[in-house]
C-alpha cells in the first residue's frame, strides 16, 4: 500500500512518500532558491516572483522621463541627473523644465539670473529689473537735455546745463534781457 506523508517542510500538502522528491523539486512554496537574477537572495519559492516583480534590486525598470533601462538599484541615482526629468528652475523662478535645459533656461530666459548694468555703473541687477535699471535708475542712463534735447548721461546733467549752449540765462551785464548762452557773446 502507498504510504500517504506532509511534506517536510510544513507547507500543509499530504501526498504519497514517493511524490516528495517531485514535491520538494517542483512543487513546494517553501523550498528556499536563490534569485535568478543573481542578487544572491534566498527566499521562500512562493516569494521568488514577488521579488523578482517588485523587490529585487537587480530587476529591470525604465526610466519614465527618458525611457532608458536601469536596474532597479541605478534607477534612484539615474533619476537625480536624469536630462530628461522635469525640474524647476533651481533659482526659483517658478518654470519647470526638463534638467537638460536648465543651462539654456538660465543662459537666454530666468529673469532672476544677476548681470552687471549694461550701462557700466558697476550695478548686478536681475534680468527682471535690469530694463527699469537702464531706463530710469541708472546713473549712467542718457536722458534729454530739457535745453537743448542732446543726450547726455544722468550723472553728468549738472554739468551739461551749467554750460548748456541753449540754456536761457540772464544777461550778464544786468539789462534784464534773457536769452540763450549762445548768443550772449
């Protein structure tokens, strides 16, 4: 008569002596293998597929910015330099970009990057407030004589007018007459 057995290792299955070696081999979830992937984990058979789908380090997942393999254990360092990944902009300006065109981003369009006036006063302003800069704060902007409608430099408009040749001026031997510095002579 066969001979009716559990298996050996507790799994709960009843089967005759001579199905164990087949069991063992094939069949029983609780026979210990080593991942085929070669991470070297041992596991419960009934664990390999879990692992292998969702755990082990050695599996193979695609980035989902750039759609490049990686094992699973490279994908998290990939990710942090990854060209292809959405980033903002790391000065803050609120665009989001891929990372690989963050030098451009910041080269031609961030308006907060800082560049030295235009106008040569030394200033570092942002992009963003470089054109006020240049047009009403600046020292070194050029404004309209109000006299005789040359440009001349904001720092040097004292100057201009002092000897502005248009500037209506007093005659100088006290007459009373006004007339422009040019044609006092």
């Amino acid at each position: 008569p066969k001979m009716e057995v559990s298996c050996g290792l507790s799994c709960g299955v009843v089967m005759y002596r001579e199905d164990m070696t087949q069991h063992l081999s094939k069949d029983c979830g609780l026979v210990e293998e080593t991942c085929t992937l070669g991470c070297e984990v041992r596991l419960p058979r009934q664990e390999l597929s879990s692992h292998l789908r969702d755990k082990c380090e050695l599996r193979v997942l695609t980035c989902e910015h750039c759609k490049e393999e990686f094992t699973s254990r490279d994908l998290c360092g990939h990710e942090e330099k990854c060209p292809k990944m959405e980033v903002s902009c790391e000065l803050k300006c609120g665009k989001i970009m891929c990372r690989e065109n963050m030098a451009q981003h910041l080269e031609q369009d961030c308006g907060l990057v800082e560049e030295s006036c235009k106008l040569g006063c030394g200033a570092k302003i942002t992009r963003n407030e470089l054109k006020i800069h240049v047009t009403e704060t600046c020292e070194k902007r050029f404004i309209p004589c109000e006299h005789c409608e040359r440009s001349v430099k904001f720092c040097d408009i004292t100057n201009h007018t002092d000897m502005c040749p248009k500037m209506e001026v007093s005659c100088e031997l006290k007459c009373g007459k006004i007339m422009c510095r040019e044609n006092m002579a």
